[in-house]
C-alpha cells in the first residue's frame, strides 16, 4: 500500500489529538497537515492547544508543525494532502459547508461530525456491518461534479456498544431492541476535571443522543437505491441516553425480541463467528476478533475491558433469557478509540483499501 498524506482539521481538539496519536506510526497514512481554527492558525502546536488531554504524551513529530487555518487555507490544505479527517466543533450548517467545500477541492474528508450523517448520498460506515455503503460515494460524487473528492462518516459513539452486537443476529429476525446507555464523559468532551458535576452522580439526558441512536442504525442497516441509501424500516429501536462518572467506555444494557428465538449458544456462536470486511482485508486497525465475550458474571466492565484490542473491539457480556424480551445483555465499547477516532482511522483503511483516495 502506498504512503498517504493527510490531514487534520480540528486538530487541537480531543478527537483530533486522538488521531494525532492514532496516526503516529501508522503504516500507510502520514500526517503532514494540521489545521483548526483561525485562533490556533499560525501558531505552533504545541503552542496553539489549550490542553493535550490524551494520557500519552504529545508525539515530538507534531509539537513544532504550525497549525493551519481550516477556512482560509482550505486550498492549500486540500492541494498538499490525499484527504483529511475532520472532527471540529462549530454550528451543524458550517460544518456541512466547511466538508463540502473540501470534497469540491477534491479533497476526501473522513468525517467524525454528525453534519452529514443524514445526507443521503453519504455513507454513514461502522467497517464490520455495512462496508459496501461506500458504492455510494460514485453517486455522491457525480451530484458535486467532483473527480476524487467525498465525503464519508461514522456513525455516532453509543450505536458502537450494541448495532455491533445486534448486527449478527439480524438473521433471526430481530422485532424490536430496547437499549438504556451508560456514556463515558469523554463523550461529552469531558474529564473529571472539568465537569465535576459528574462525581458521584448520573445524568439522565444527552442533547440530541436519543434520537441519533434510535435512528442511525436504520441508515446503517438500509440499502443503496437509485444512488442513495434507503434506511431500513425496522427493527425499531428504543433508547434511553445517561451520563455516567466514567472517564473512557460507553456501556450498553439491551432487550432484544426476535421473530424467531434463537437460543443461548445460537447468539453466542453467532458472535464469535462474526467476521466483517475489516478482518477479511486485514486492515492495520481492524481487531482481529470483532466481538468478544465475557463468561464471567461481572464483565465487561469499562476500566477493566474498553482497551480489548487497543478499544478496537465490542465487549459482550450477561447473556441471558428475560421474562418481558427474549433476551437480555450488555455491550462495551471505548467511546473515544471505536466510538470516535478509531472508528474514523478503520474507515479510512476501508476507502484507502478500495482505491478511493
Ligand atoms: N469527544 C468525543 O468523544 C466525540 C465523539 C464522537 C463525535 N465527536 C464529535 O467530534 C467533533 C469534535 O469534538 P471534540 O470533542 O474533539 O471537540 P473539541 O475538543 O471542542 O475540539 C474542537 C476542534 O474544532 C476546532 N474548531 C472550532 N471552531 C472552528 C472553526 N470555526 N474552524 C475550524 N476549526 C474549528 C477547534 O480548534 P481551536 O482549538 O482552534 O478552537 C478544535 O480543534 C464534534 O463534532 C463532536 O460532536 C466527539
């Protein structure tokens, strides 16, 4: 596979310091851009963030770079890289015309913002479940005139920790799914530092996470029709959103119905066969086994299992018959790392893997 240059606009945020340490050694993408915005531009690195919140320290290789101007320079960020990530926090209708304009330069963004996630013609992905949306991008690209330039999507962080583990039983039939999430404050931006309103304490609302996680696993599972994707009709999905004192790992508890009942060891086979594009094409950060299972009574837990494959993995764990649903279990999975960052990185394999960069 050949080197990839590439970009990332908002830097200086979490996400973007998440893949700034992501992509330090990756094997095909190199990082020779950064940019944010025009308060950061012109400025050093390590001089334009106002705090480096990852555990690992800042990689030497970014510290000096100057930070780019993600507006003003768009075209020459565009002319210097093979395609951006792009994780900023402005108003939803900026966004969207800030992605565009970079897919019009032909400059691909993989795109860890919600802007476009309902736009029609652009693929939401999670790599294991509905890799084939990216056929889409042809459509999306003759409607914006554009020879290289697109724009792809991740889902939202809390669909991670159950549409992985509701996905390989789709072939039961699933009726309906209700799911109660239990989100990390990294989610939200967050440390324990700077919401300690979240010590000792839940909050029983996230602006707006409800409706994505009942909608958005709809797009995932639709099909392509006439150049866009069609969400499927079912299986509805219910979901409830809580913020939790947890620094990393957003957990999920689910009910399940199914048309026809599988049993235990069904489910259980089901998800330790469970194999998706990204491990069929080896890419460098797909995990090696999607889902894992815990046996064990107490598990997963989110200190002790979010990192399972560098937090490239789905957790799974309580497994059992319900006297409403016919099922009950818990899902895991690392917010910032599958959820967010990572998620992003594995797509970008995905679309760099199908000669689309
Ligand atoms: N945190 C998570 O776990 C998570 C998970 C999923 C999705 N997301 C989404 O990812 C995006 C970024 O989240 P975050 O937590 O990383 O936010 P953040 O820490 O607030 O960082 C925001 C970034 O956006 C840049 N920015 C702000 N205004 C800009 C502008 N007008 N032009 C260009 N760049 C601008 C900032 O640059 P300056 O430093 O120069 O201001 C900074 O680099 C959001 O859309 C968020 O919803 C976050």
């Amino acid at each position: 596979m050949k080197r990839f240059n590439v970009g990332v606009i908002g830097a200086t945020g979490m996400v973007g310091q998440r893949f700034l340490l992501l992509l330090e050694n990756h094997p095909w993408f190199n990082v020779t851009c950064l940019a944010a915005s025009s308060s950061s531009a012109g400025k050093k690195y390590k001089d334009a963030l106002r705090r480096w919140h990852m555990s690992a320290p800042l990689p030497a290789k970014y510290a000096d770079m100057t930070v780019m101007d993600a507006d003003a320079d768009r075209e020459k960020i565009a002319s210097a890289v093979d395609f951006c990530f792009c994780a900023v926090n402005m108003k939803k209708e900026d966004i969207k015309q800030l992605e565009y304009a970079y897919a019009k330069l032909e400059c691909p963004i993989v795109s860890n913002n919600s802007a476009h996630r309902f736009t029609p013609d652009v693929p939401m992905v999670i790599p294991e479940i509905n890799a084939d949306h990216i056929r889409v991008i042809e459509a999306q690209k003759k409607r914006l005139g554009t020879k290289r330039g697109f724009i792809a999507v991740k889902s939202n962080c809390s669909l991670q920790s159950y549409v992985p583990l509701l996905h390989p039983l789709k072939k039961f039939g699933i009726k309906c799914a209700a799911v109660t999430t239990y989100q990390a404050i990294s989610g939200a931006g967050k440390t324990f530092e700077t919401m300690p309103e979240i010590v000792d304490n839940i909050i029983p609302y996230i602006g707006g996470e409800e409706e994505k996680s009942e909608k958005e696993p709809l797009k995932i599972w639709g099909e392509i029709k006439d150049g866009e994707i069609v969400p499927a009709s079912g299986p509805a999905i219910t979901a409830q959103c809580l913020r939790v004192p947890v620094s990393d790992g957003h957990t999920a508890a689910v009910f399940v119905n199914f048309e026809n009942k599988p049993s235990k060891q069904d489910i259980l086979k089901a998800w330790a066969e469970y194999r998706g594009v990204p491990q069929e094409l080896e890419l460098p950060s797909a995990p090696k086994q999607f889902i894992h299972y815990f046996e064990e009574d107490d598990r997963p837990q989110a200190k002790l299992d979010r990192m399972t494959e560098n937090g490239m993995a789905v957790c799974a764990g309580r497994l059992r018959e319900d006297n409403v649903f016919d099922y009950k279990f818990v899902g895991l999975s690392h917010n910032t790392l599958r959820g967010a960052a990572g998620g992003a990185v594995l797509l970008a394999e995905l679309l760099a893997k199908n000669g689309l960069f």
